[in-house]
C-alpha cells in the first residue's frame, strides 16, 4: 500500500461512515491500517488513534455478538429442557387415564343394566338344640374323626 491508499482508508474509516460498516470489514480496516504505520511518518500518530478506536468498535461489537450468542444459546438450551419434560408429563397424564374402546362402549350401556345375582353358597343352619354325645359315643368317638368331618 501507499501513502494515498492509506489516506483513502484512513478517511473511510472516519466514525461517522463506520456505522454501517461489518465488522469483519471493520477487521480488514484495522489490518490495513496497521500495515499503513510503518510508511506513514509524520502521520502515525493520527493513524495509531484510528487503530485504537476501531480496536474498541471491533471489541465492542464482538463482545455484543457474544452476548447475543449467549442468550440464544441460553433458550435453546431451555427449550430443550422443558419441551421434552413437558411432553413427558402430558403423556403419562393422557396415558394414566383408560381409554374406552369402541367396542366396549357399544357393549356397555351402565344405566340400564342390573347387577347379576350372586351365587350365595349354603351356609350349614345352627340348630337351636346341642347336642351332648352320651358317654358310649364320646367313649368310642376319636378327636381327629370328628375333626376331618368339619
């Protein structure tokens, strides 16, 4: 580069026509500028401050790039946390609760069906008398025979 290409880029990175400029073109500019030091001579100095400031913008705008960066990252993140729990918890209410079938439903009508009667087993009648062996029967009968029978 010469001394007039520098003073072009010098005067195109002015703040006021920076503002929308990329910042990888901001980048470029620094590298150029960086590179325009050692030919400038007398004008280093104002082209050492046209380093620095475009430093700061480039720090600036990368350091707002990470942040963004960062919140994306963050409800990504979230997002893929709570989407899967919460589509976890639906399913196991809707699946908690059984689903009917067609064909239970057309078998079914609950109002105006009866209950079926229960089969009552016979229960042995407790008779009002009690009977006491007589001394033969209580002589010949044997404990586990009386006991088998009950």
């Amino acid at each position: 580069m010469d001394q007039t290409e520098c003073w072009e880029l010098y005067r195109k990175t002015a703040r006021d026509k920076r503002k929308d400029v990329s910042l990888e073109d901001l980048i470029t500019c620094h590298d150029k500028l960086c590179s325009c030091l050692a030919i400038m001579g007398n004008s280093q100095t104002q082209f050492q401050a046209r380093i620095d400031e475009l430093r700061l913008e480039i720090q600036t705008l990368q350091h707002r790039e990470s942040i963004r960066l960062g919140r994306r990252t963050f409800w990504v993140a979230v997002a893929a946390v709570v989407v899967p729990v919460f589509v976890a918890v639906a399913f196991h209410i809707l699946s908690s609760r059984p689903q009917p079938s067609k064909t239970d439903l057309d078998n079914s009508l609950p109002s105006l069906q009866t209950p079926a009667p229960r089969a009552v087993s016979p229960e042995p009648e407790m008779s009002s008398k009690i009977e006491t062996p007589s001394p033969k029967q209580s002589a010949t009968a044997q404990p586990s025979s009386t006991m088998q029978q009950s």
